[in-house]
C-alpha cells in the first residue's frame, strides 16, 4: 500500500530545518565585512573593495572592463546606455525572462521587442529572431536564463549580418558555459545580477558591467554616477561636480561588494556543488513518468540557477490542464517539506506595463516623435512561453551546503507524490 501523503495527514519526507539557505555564508566571508568595518578609514575602503571587485570579476571572465554597480537592472541599463542606445531604437528579447531586462531597454527611452523561446532550454529562440528585426533595431539581448546558457553563435552570427550589437543578460549565468566561453564574455557588453540568490552575491543587491570595448566602457562609467567621472572614494579629491550628462546612482555597497569577493573565490566550487545536486535529480526524477527535467545541450554548461521541473498530464493519460496538474503536484510537494514555487506568471509583453504601453506616461516612448514604429504585444505571439509558465514549477534547495542527501529525500517525496496521483485529482 502506498505511504499516505503529508498532505493527508501522513509523514512529510523532508524533515523540518534540514534545508539550509543561500547564500552559504563561511568565516572567510565574515572577516571579508568585518575587514571593512574594522579599517580605519572607511572612505578608502570603498575605493578598495570597488577597485577589488571589477579587477577581480574581469580576470575570472578574461574581459578588460568591469564595474560594480548596485544591481543588475542598473548593468542591464549601464549596458543599452554604453551602446548608444536611446528614443525610437529597438532591443530585441526573449518572451520569457525577469522584466527587469525589459525595463533596462526602457530606462533608455529605447523599445522592446519580443521574441518566443526554445521549447527545452527556455532561452531566446535564435530561428524567430531575423523575423522581429527592422531598420530600427540596433541589438539583441540574449537572456541566460535559470543559468542555462543561450545558444550564442546563431544570434551573433545574425547580429553580425546585420550590423547588430548584442548585450548579454547574464544576470543568473555566472560562471556558465557555452562551447566553452564564459557567459558575459561572448557580446559587446554583459550585466550580471548580485541579488541575494544568484550565484554570486553581494548577500542583498549589486550588479557587475563588462565588456572588452573601451568606449563602452567609458559610456557606462559615466551613467553610473551622475554622468560624472569619479572613483567611489575619491569624490573630494577629484571630482570636477560637472556632469557631462544624464546619469544615476548605480554605484554599489562596500560591505556587498567585499562579501561578493569573498564568494568569488569559491563561486566555481559552488557551481559545481549545485551542478552534482541538479545532474543527480535529473537522473532519478527523469524516471518519473509525467514529469520533465531539464534539457542540457551539447556544449551548453549550465549552473542552475534555478532547478526547473515540468508536468505531462498527457503522458499519464489525464485529461487535465498541465496548471492542474502542477499546482495539485506542488501543494503536495510542500507538503512533504520540498521547496517548490513559482517565478514568473506570464510572459513578459503580457504584463500591464505592455498591454496598457504605460511607459513614461502618455504612451512614451511608444508614442514619442522619434519612433517611427508599431510594436504590439499581443500574448498568443509567444506560445512556446506560455506553455512554458503553465506547465513548470521550481525546485528550491539546491545550493550548497545541502548535499545529495537532500537531494535523495526530494526524489523520495516526487515518486511519493506521483504514486499517490489519484488522491489528487
């Protein structure tokens, strides 16, 4: 006889208080913050930790600029701004992401324009990407997302044909892979997030721009502090207080970005630590029946940022909307003491702020005289990504320090919930 589901009363498979959170935060960690607090001068601490970090995240991609800035939205925006980006330009994006690389497009007074994803890795689909291209458009913005890399050499290769910059949104990528380059380090310019819960984190918010080219470098060194030119540190003595043009403050924390340079010493021991609990679910839950695991193509090494899982009604004959089955699934799941959830609800364009074109008010910069165009959003444009949202949910805990003991009590609690499907539904 099956065990009874937790949800039913019966034993959840995961003990209370075993999974531990992230980021995983050690003694070296703890001195890294407290080295700052302790020094004398505070002030000269800033230009340390800044200086520290952009030298230190440009020698692990092997780019020759970095800057730190205080999220991964102000990267995104530092890296539409280095390009030149600006009103009645065209960035085209995956359907599909965090909206925040949408918002970076329009933070510039530029366009966003979608694009639908691959069915397997969820990244922007490189074969619908000539169809959205017109004479506005001046680049494409690849999206690594969940730490999946995306598949880089047809969209540069269409970028090249057509005299298009591209800007990698590498924001939950760090140290992935794509046919052995680094993400970050394949496009003109790349932003990466420092959010609590990527990879690489500040423990609260921060952001890194690269690039290799100096002039772009220069561009978003200038959008950082108030269109000026200043070493975090360094204002009294040399800051000339004459802004050479629009900017904002993007400059990030001293205590983050010590604690980021902390972790960047084990951020590949981490990966890999993530990519041992991911590779051993993929290879237990995959034997599931109506359950998907995520697609790894050749030459593409991801870092799961996020563990994504699917369910297949059709493959276990049920008659039910894939929404259905996946949130009876989940509920279950919590149950059993397995962190599941969601992320986004709906693909990005379907959000109000396309659907209602609110921008900057009065329709801008939809409706401002410099754009020629007429873009629409229209959700049934992207159904690769909306299959996607109603059929996926998120695997929690799989960071270090939790182990493949865990692990083993997730897949525990999967086939406990599957085997018990029709108290369910």
């Amino acid at each position: 006889m099956a065990e009874k589901l937790a949800i039913h009363g019966g034993r959840p498979t995961v003990p209370p208080g075993m999974i531990k959170p992230w980021p995983h935060i050690t003694d070296e960690d703890r001195r890294a913050v407290m080295e700052v607090l302790e020094a004398e001068d505070i002030n000269e601490q800033r230009r340390i930790q800044f200086e520290g970090l952009s030298r230190e995240w440009a020698e692990y991609l092997g780019v020759r600029y970095c800057i730190p800035t205080n999220s991964g939205t102000a990267a995104l925006h530092m890296c539409v701004a280095a390009l030149g980006i600006g009103p009645g330009d065209e960035v085209i994006l995956p359907a599909f992401t965090f909206w925040a690389s949408a918002a970076a497009v329009l933070h510039h007074n530029a366009i966003p324009v979608f694009v639908d994803i691959e069915p397997k890795t969820f990244c922007i689909d490189p074969s619908k990407i000539e169809e959205k291209i017109s004479e506005r458009t001046k680049a494409i913005m690849p999206v690594h997302v969940h730490g999946m890399p995306a598949d880089m050499d047809p969209i540069l290769e269409i970028a090249g044909r057509y005299g298009l910059k591209v800007i990698e949104d590498a924001a939950q990528a760090h140290g992935a892979r794509y046919k052995g380059r680094l993400c970050g380090t394949m496009g003109d310019v790349a932003g990466f997030s420092m959010q609590m819960s990527k990879p690489l984190t500040t423990g609260s918010e921060g952001g890194l721009f690269v690039t290799d080219d100096e002039l772009y470098y220069k561009r978003a060194a200038l959008l950082q502090y108030f269109g000026e030119l200043v070493i975090p540190g360094r204002e009294r003595e040399d800051q000339e207080y004459n802004a050479y043009g629009l900017g904002w403050m993007y400059r990030g924390d001293v205590f983050g970005q010590a604690f980021a340079r902390s972790q960047l010493r084990r951020l590949d021991e981490y990966n890999a630590w993530r990519i041992r609990n991911c590779n051993f679910l993929t290879e237990h839950l995959s034997k599931i029946p109506g359950i998907e695991t995520p697609y790894v193509p050749p030459e593409r090494e991801p870092v799961y940022y996020n563990y994504v899982v699917g369910v297949k009604p059709e493959e276990l004959g049920l008659d039910v909307h894939p929404r259905v089955l996946r949130d009876k699934v989940q509920e279950a799941l919590k149950a059993e003491g397995v962190p599941v959830g969601l992320w986004q609800r709906m693909p990005v364009p379907a959000q109000e702020v396309f659907q209602a074109k609110v921008g900057y008010g009065r329709g801008c910069p939809w409706s401002c005289r410099h754009y020629s165009g007429r873009v629409e959003y229209r959700e049934e444009d992207y159904p690769v990504a909306k299959a996607f949202l109603d059929s996926h949910f998120y695997v929690y805990g799989i960071n270090p320090p939790n182990r493949l003991e865990l692990m083993k009590l997730y897949v525990e609690a999967f086939e406990k919930v599957m085997d018990n499907l029709e108290e369910l539904i």
